[in-house]
C-alpha cells in the first residue's frame, strides 16, 4: 500500500532500527560462534570479522546500484530483509558442517598459522557472506525509497544511518546483558531471524501499490555533483574513517580492559558506547548540517575531523587521572551489577562517545558531499559504506597483527590521531573556497591544542595499563595530593617488563611475592606467591596417575606448570597451548628461576594458539591434561568451562588419563562452584575435589574410580622431584601432608549436585561466564573450606579406599597447619588431643605471629618443613640463643639461606652484630643458588641491613654487593629496593647516583627522599639536578595538603 510521503522516513527508520538491532544480534552471537570452532586467537577473530565486515561492504555496493535501477526500492529492501532471515535460519546448520570440516584438518597444530587463517576466512565466507551480503545492501534500497530531491543535503540519510545504528545499539546491549545468557546462543540467531522476517513482510505488505520510479539511463550515467578530484577524496575518507574507528575500537579494547575488568560487560559496553555514539551523530548531522542550507561543506568536514582529533587526543592527555577517576567511580559496585555497570560506562565515554558521535556525523557528510537530492542516492550511500568498510577491514587486521604488537597500543592510539588530523588537512585544502573566514582560525587551533594533548603528556602509564582497577583489586588511594603522587610514581617504577602483545598488554611487576605476571591489569599468577597452586596443579594428578608419560597444558603463563610436569621421572611429551605467543619471553627472563628454564626442556613442545581449538582438532591422546586458564570472568576464557571443552578433553585422554581444572575460590559465589560441578560431572563420572593453594580449587575428573593407593603416593612423593616440590610449596613430606590437601572424594560432587541441582555449562549458553562477571560486583561468601566442612560432616573428605588406612590423626593436624598457615577464617571440627593438640596450637599461634607461645607451645619432634621452619624462625625471634643451634642443624641442608637469616636475627637480638653481618652476608649469597626461600625469611634479613650498615660503614660496599641485583625470580623486590634507599646516604657518590637511577624518572614521592635527591645531583653537577629541584619545589608546594582542599589562590 502506498505510503504518504511526510510518513515515509519514521516508517522506514522503525524498520531499520529493527535491522540494524538484529544485525548486531548476529555479529555477537556469530563472533562466539566462531569462537567455539576456530578459537579466541586474534588471526580467527580477525578472520570471522572481515568476512562479516567485506560481505557487507560489498553488499553495500551490490545493492546500491541495484536500489538506483529499482523501479520500487521498498520492494527490494523487503526482499533483502527476508533474505536474511532465511540465510540466518541456515547457519546453525553450515556451522555444524564447517565445525566437522575444519576440526577434521587437525586446526593451527596440523596446518600452521597461515594455512590455517585462509581455511578459517574461507568457511567463514560460507557461513556469513549469503547473510551478511543481504545486510549491507539493506540501507542503501532504503535511503533511495525515502529520498527527494527536495533534501538537497540528504538529512534523511543522517536518520537512518542514526537510527540503524541506535537499533544496533540496542541489540548489543540485549544481547549482552539478556539474550545470550538466558537464551543462549541459538534461540537467539533464531529470534534475529524471525524478527527480519517480520521487517521484511511489513515493507513488502507497505510496497504492494507503490508507484513504480521512472528509472533514467541518462541520470544513472551523469556525472558526479562532486569533481573527480573531490569524489576521490571523500571516498578515500570514507575508508580512512573506517580505518581509524575500527583501530580506535581495538585500542579502546585494550586500554580499557584494566579499568572495566575484561569481562564480557565490558566489552559489550565499548560497543554500546561507540554505536551510541554513531547513532547520535547520524541524528545530529540531519539537525545541524542538513538543515541548514550552505552547511555541508569540505570545510565542515576539516572542522568535524579537527574535533574528533581532539576528543581523541584529551583522554590521552588526561591519562592516569582517568585511572584515578576509575578508582574512585567503581564504588559504585557496592551498588551491585547496575552501578558497576553505570561506573564502567562513566569511565568508556571518557574515551568512547566523544570521537564516535563526529565519526557518526562523518558518514553522512561525506555522502552529502558526493551529491544533493536523489540523485544517484542508492549508489553514492553504496559505494561510500563499501569503501568505510574496506577500511574497516584493513583497521581490524593491520591494527590486530601489526599496529598494536609493534607500536603497542599508546602508538595505535597516536596513529589514529594522525590520520585523523590528516584527514582534517586535506579537507581545509581542498575546501578552502567553501570555508568562512572565523573556519580557519577555529580549525587551526584545534589542530594545534590537539597535536600538544596527544604529543606532549605522557599518556597513560602503569598506573592505568597494569593495575586492576576494574577487578575490584583497587579500593582506595591516597588522601593527599602528594600521597597519589607516590601511588603513582611506585606504580611505574615497579614494572619489570612490558610489552603489547597481540592478545593482550602483558608486563612482569615487582612485588615482595616475586615477579607478578599482568594480563590486561590482572595478575595472572606470581613467581612465588602462587607458586603453590602453579606447581601443584601439574604435580598432584601426576601423583594421582600410576605413570604419566604425556601431558597436555592449556596456558604457558610463568612456566611454572609445564616446567614442573616436564620434569616428572618418565615424562617423554608435554605440549603447552598458549594464546598469546609472546608470552614466551616473559617465561623465558623473568620466571626461568621457578620454571625450571621449562622452553629449554627437550620434551616441552610450545604450540602457539587457542588451547580449546588443539583439543577439539584432530591429535593424540595424553595421560594428563592440565588445564589452569585465567579467570571464568574475562571475555572468552568460560569457553574453557563447558560442557563441550570437557568432552573435548575425555576423547583425547588415555583410558586411566586424568583432567585437572583449576577454578579460583575467591571472588565467587556457591551458585558458580556448583556449576562448575555440575559441568564436569556431566562428563567425568568421578571429581575428586582438592585445593592448591589459599582460596585456589583443584578438581580432578578421573574416568575411572579412584585407585591409588598409599604405597604409590609414599613411593612417589620420595622421588626427588616430588619431594623437593613438595618440600618447598605445601612444605610437607608425608602422605597425610597430601591428602590434606583433598577436600572431597567423587561421592561428594554428587550428592552435593543431587541436594541442590545447578545447571551445566554449555557452548550455547555459558552462564559461567556471566556468573562470574557478576560476582565481580558484589561481596561473595563463599570460602574453599566450606567444600571441607560439608565433606568431613557427610564422611566424604577422605578418598573412600583410603580411608581404612589412614592416620587420621596426623591428617586432621595437617589440615589444621595447612588452614592457619594460609590464613583461613574457617576452622574445621578437631578431635586432637594432648601433644597432637598442643603442636596444632603452636601452629596457629605461627600463622599469627606469636613467637612466644609458639615456644611455650610446642612438643615433640619437629618432622614436616613447616615445622623445622616454624620453629627456625620462632627461636630466631624470640628463643634465647642456646636454643637456636639445634633448629638450625635441622634446616641448614635444605634451606641455606634461612638458616643463615635466622641466625642473623638471633645474634642481632642478643647484640652479636659482627656475627649477625657475617650470616646476613652468607644468607644473600646462598639465596641466589637456593631460589625458594621465604618471604618472611628475606623480608626480616633486609630489615637488618640499614642497622647493620648504619652500625658499620665498612660493611656497606659488601652489602651493596649482595644486593645490586634483583633476587632469583624478583623475590621481595620492592623490599630490597626500600633497602637501598635506607642506606643510600652511606654509600659512595657513584652508588648513590646508581641507586637513585634505579627509580628514574619516577623516584619515591617523600621528601627525606627528594632532598637527598637533589643534594646528590648538585653534588655532582648530574643533568637531573634542575628536575630534582622541581620536583621538591612541587612536593613542598602540596605539602600535608588533601586532594579535595583548595589552593590558596582558590581560596
């Protein structure tokens, strides 16, 4: 039926808001798809991407030639929409076919990277090139419906460009936070679907009666309105815009994953952010340059791309006071998910919706620039979305594979700039006749404060790039203005190492635990602190299993894992997947000490890419697979957590083959934990449940009933390599030190599952996910000792065909040392009593600091690691001096280093200070070959230096000797470089400077400090002296003043 013309475009725009809601349905939905068959890697994404992307840039083009010889576009637009419909129903189906296809041909392991990537790119054309060419030529058979030559400057395209992408909005953000979740991943193609053909059966109902268009040979062939020159100018800004806001998303991506938490909220939030930003600059460009006669101008277009550089540009120059403001806004998730979510949106459009409104104003500029009215409308929004999209295309790639990992992601940021000021220029130039003369001074100082924000500030540093922020891991700062200043400066002199990855920003953090491994702002394990769990995940189903001769690891990491495993006696084969591949060198300089040199073992194979893709691909089977990936909650990392993973991993396992999961017990709620059971039990019909570390779950899905047996674990934990693991993280040597570490045997995962049903984790609908993500938000109760609690009450702690001989005495002390020396809150029934009791006691008083009762406690025989050093340490600290020798005889083989210290502090206390320098001396010569020595141990052994030093000058050089270099795995860094600040003053004028250079440019923000600094360089007439002086002028400027007190010019 013929529609009015005043009525036309609102018709048309509700329709299109639909189409474009549904198109980014499908981008979401399709992306994860992809996901589960190719894997996460940047190349398959990338691949996915420019398919969807090319497709619709060619349909754009296609359809826009198609639209201008439509004698009734609306008619062709209805077609088009249910086209896609049907084309979205078949893709389950090819998905499948591809899925079967691609995994066949064994996946990057078999093919290698490029022939691989060109697989991957021509499956995907078989998938999304019917669908997604269909949905480029949607808006161009649109926009010719609805315009007139009575819209010179085309406003009406400003509407459906703005409302296209509003709608996109909106599926992205329904899509995110409802749809995939609660729906899963097929219903909702399949609603998309239903929806586009309702779209279609509307417009094809609004076209029945529609008078045909009078189609003109002769206005097809005229000319440009536009000169050559100038068509080819906007086209090839058409695909610079493309270009620059695909690369601009990726650098949002990951500059904004340490503030908003890498989870998918924040992803799906970007998005949003920048289709928001997109749909309210189509909408401007109708009320503020169509409609105005005159306005749509080459010099308009310099004056928006002038604006965009410098929205781009400020963010970039307020660098860490956005981190600082990110700080202080997520507060708001003691609101729960919806004021995380308003906290995060707060942060991105600080980056997000200023540069992405201008680059929605663009597009419909540069197509009112090609022409006015009707004219050639179809083919001018055809060819000029064509081109944005080829330059999206190749923003994606060149942004994924080469900018960001060469330039890192602050040089991609920059290199937007660029071309965005370039774009700008080349505008003025050539729009210089349209441009008024107030144009030209407004243009130029936009150029000019814009290229100073972005070249001149230092940008973001560590303190937004490698803190986590949007974790939750960062609750307050400083309250005074030069108390952030240290914040600051201690968070970017404590980086080791950074580098821009192509999966991810990644550095190597000091920290008192040893190196900390950051991804994306979160660390993802340290050289010490979580030795525990890192050695142990490989080492207990290894113990478990009669003979593992094959292992396959998901993640490199540190190293530690895979160096461990590579190690066990008899081990011929340990391949590693690791999606980030530089991730090697990291392992390689900084973790090489606790990894055991693993990239130098013959039998570690590194296999660059998605550990999901290598288990589902065609290969052999192992004994072990170990699977310690990152936390649930971060984009794409729960497809680790599936059903289909799972039942992945069974079919590559031997017959008495073990899989080991590792799930954090920390910032997760019960609902979750359940899932997780519930999921592995869907597939392995025995998990056994064990912990690795404090809040650290390990569970253990066997094939087979549980069989080992006592003679096994005693035979193998006296092997060396077990012993000395063993030894140095759960600081035990017997069984009953092991099994302490069960929690619960299979029988309990289900009855747990039968009392309180949880819902299994699938490809399709990946509540972990989610689940995950939420619990980021709020406060969660739940504690790894819940599950040991519940265990020890049903009789299912203790693995059933051990249980009748079991020295059940000795493992509930072990369990009880084992929960105060991590510092459990929860306590387990106890039935010691006597000396068991009181050395149980002695344990606890340890774990709190209580050297005396420790003392007064103790009986008995020390006979595990934890007890000889327990008590090493509480004579050290508080026992008279006769009392030590005996403690020390008893560690001095195994622990050089900590004997020494403890005899250090010893003869410290009781006034010995020559002997106590000789010990300290000895104890950090032995630290370097020793490795695994205690925090507390090194941390109480530098706390004697400056007294020592102090007490002896002679002594200094032999102590800066020792203590130059930083310790084997960057164990207590940041306590040794406090340590040489303390004895700064006693050393020599050139060991003065090369301490002081050891925090350049960033020094401690204390004013003993700054003043030593200063005299220091004056002294020796160093280049740095004029910036000590301004940097302790500004120390003293804000002395003992708040952040919130105002200066006294502002008073």
């Amino acid at each position: 039926m013929p529609r009015p013309a005043s009525l036309r475009l609102p018709f048309l725009a509700c329709l299109l808001a639909l189409s474009g809601a549904c198109a980014l349905v499908y981008q979401m939905a399709w992306l994860r798809e992809f996901r589960l068959v190719f894997g996460g890697a940047t190349p398959a994404t990338a691949a996915v991407l420019a398919i969807f992307m090319g497709a619709m840039g060619a349909g754009s083009a296609l359809f826009g030639r198609k639209a201008e010889a439509s004698c009734n576009p609306l008619r062709l637009y209805a077609l088009i929409e249910l086209a896609v419909g049907v084309a979205a129903l078949l893709t389950p189906l090819l998905l499948s076919l591809v899925r079967s296809l691609y995994l066949s041909t064994g996946g990057i392991a078999a093919l290698g990277q490029v022939p691989a990537t060109l697989l991957q790119l021509l499956l995907a054309t078989v998938v999304l090139a019917p669908p997604c060419l269909l949905m480029g030529g949607s808006l161009p058979a649109a926009f010719k419906w609805v315009e007139t030559d009575q819209d010179a400057q085309r406003g009406s395209l400003g509407v459906l460009y703005g409302v296209n992408t509003l709608g996109a909005l909106a599926g992205v953000l329904v899509s995110t936070f409802w749809l995939l979740e609660f729906w899963g991943i097929r219903t909702t193609v399949m609603t998309a679907a239903g929806v586009n053909l309702l779209i279609g059966g509307m417009a094809w109902y609004a076209s029945i009666g529609e008078k045909p268009v009078a189609i003109s040979v002769k206005e097809e062939m005229e000319e440009e309105d536009s000169s050559p020159l100038t068509a080819r100018f906007l086209y090839l800004a058409a695909g610079i815009t493309g270009f620059t806001f695909f690369l601009s998303e990726l650098v949002w991506f990951r500059i904004l994953a340490p503030l908003l938490g890498s989870s998918v909220y924040g992803f799906g939030l970007i998005l949003a952010l920048a289709l928001a930003g997109i749909g309210l600059g189509g909408l401007l460009y109708r009320m503020l340059w169509a409609s105005r006669p005159g306005a749509v101008t080459l010099a308009a277009l310099a004056r928006v791309a002038a604006w965009q550089a410098f929205f781009l540009a400020l963010p970039f120059a307020l660098g860490d006071r956005i981190a600082v403001f990110a700080i202080d806004v997520n507060q708001l998730r003691s609101l729960g998910l919806p004021g995380q979510i308003t906290g995060w949106a707060l942060i991105a459009s600080l980056l997000v919706l200023g540069p992405s409104i201008l680059a929605g104003v663009q597009f419909p500029l540069l197509v009112g620039l090609l022409g006015s009215g009707s004219r050639n409308a179809g083919r001018h929004v055809g060819y000029a979305y064509a081109t944005n999209t080829l330059g999206a295309i190749a923003g994606s790639l060149a942004g994924g594979f080469i900018l960001l990992p060469w330039l890192t992601a602050l040089g991609a940021w920059r290199w937007v700039f660029v071309l965005t000021l370039l774009l700008s220029l080349g505008a003025a130039v050539l729009g210089t006749r349209s441009a008024s003369r107030w144009s030209w001074p407004v243009i130029a100082a936009l150029w000019l404060s814009a290229g100073w924000l972005m070249f001149v500030p230092p940008g973001p540093t560590a303190a937004w790039r490698h803190k986590p922020i949007g974790y939750g891991r960062v609750e307050s700062l400083p309250t005074s203005i030069n108390g952030l200043r240290g914040w600051l400066h201690a968070s970017r002199w404590k980086i080791a190492h950074e580098f821009e990855g192509r999966e991810a920003s990644v550095a190597a953090v000091d920290s008192d635990d040893g190196y900390c491994l950051y991804v994306n702002g979160k660390s993802d394990g340290s050289a010490f602190g979580d030795a525990d769990t890192q050695v142990m995940q490989g080492l207990v189903p290894a113990l478990l299993h009669p003979a593992p001769h094959t292992a396959f690891i998901v993640g490199l990491g540190t190293g530690t894992t895979a160096g461990w495993v590579a190690d066990v006696p008899e081990m011929k084969l340990v391949d590693v997947v690791e999606l980030e591949p530089a991730m090697a060198s990291l392992a390689r300089h900084h973790f090489a000490p606790v990894n055991r040199d693993v990239l130098n073992k013959a039998n570690v194979h590194l296999i660059p890419g998605d550990a999901r893709e290598a288990l589902l691909a065609a290969g052999s089977r192992y004994d072990l697979i170990i699977s310690e990936p990152s936390n649930p909650y971060r984009a794409g990392v729960s497809t680790l957590f599936t059903q289909e993973f799972y039942a992945a991993a069974k079919a590559r396992l031997h017959e008495h083959g073990l899989f080991a999961q590792w799930v954090q017990g920390y910032e997760v709620d019960a609902q979750a934990i359940r899932q997780v059971y519930a999921t592995l039990t869907s597939v392995f019909p025995h998990v056994e449940t064990w912990i690795s570390g404090p809040n650290d779950l390990l569970f253990i899905g066997h094939l087979t009933p549980p069989a080992y047996t006592l003679e096994q674990l005693r035979s193998r934990i006296a092997e060396p390599l077990m012993a000395e693991a063993l030894k140095r993280v759960w600081l035990t040597n017997s069984v009953e030190g092991v099994l302490a570490h069960h929690l619960a045997s299979p029988e309990f995962a289900r009855s747990l599952l039968q009392t309180t049903p949880a819902d299994i984790n699938t490809d399709d609908r990946n509540l972990l996910e989610y689940g995950f993500a939420r619990a980021l938000s709020k406060d969660n109760a739940f504690e790894t000792t819940q599950v040991l609690s519940m265990a020890i009450e049903q009789e299912m702690d203790v693995p059933a065909h051990l249980s009748s001989k079991m020295d059940h005495t000795r493992l509930t002390y072990e369990r009880l040392r084992m929960l105060a020396a991590d510092g459990a809150t929860s306590s387990i029934p106890s039935d010691l009593d006597g000396d068991d009791q009181r050395r149980a006691d002695a344990t606890v008083a340890f774990a709190k600091g209580n050297f005396d009762e420790v003392l007064a406690t103790w009986t008995g025989t020390p006979s595990s690691p934890f007890e000889q050093l327990m008590l090493l340490e509480s004579a050290a600290q508080a026992g008279t001096a006769e009392l030590l020798p005996p403690y020390l005889a008893a560690v001095r083989q195994d622990w050089p280093a900590d004997a020494h210290f403890a005899a250090a502090l010893s003869a410290f206390r009781h006034e010995s200070y020559d002997d106590a320098a000789s010990q300290l001396l000895d104890g950090f010569k032995a630290l370097r070959p020793q490795v695994w020595v205690r925090l507390s141990s090194v941390q109480g052994a530098l706390s004697l230096v400056p007294p020592l030093a102090a007490n002896n000058r002679d002594l200094v050089p032999q102590f800066m000797a020792v203590l130059q270099q930083p310790f084997p795995g960057g164990l207590a860094e940041p306590s040794r470089m406090n340590t040489l600040v303390e004895i700064i003053p006693l050393l020599s004028s050139a060991q003065q400077i090369e301490v002081l250079s050891l925090f350049e440019p960033n020094p401690p923000w204390q004013r003993q400090f700054l003043e030593f600094r200063l005299k220091t360089y004056r002294d020796a007439t160093h280049a740095l002296a004029p910036q000590a002086e301004r940097d302790l002028q500004e120390f003293l400027l804000h002395a003992d003043r708040r952040l919130d007190e105002p200066t006294a010019s502002e008073r």
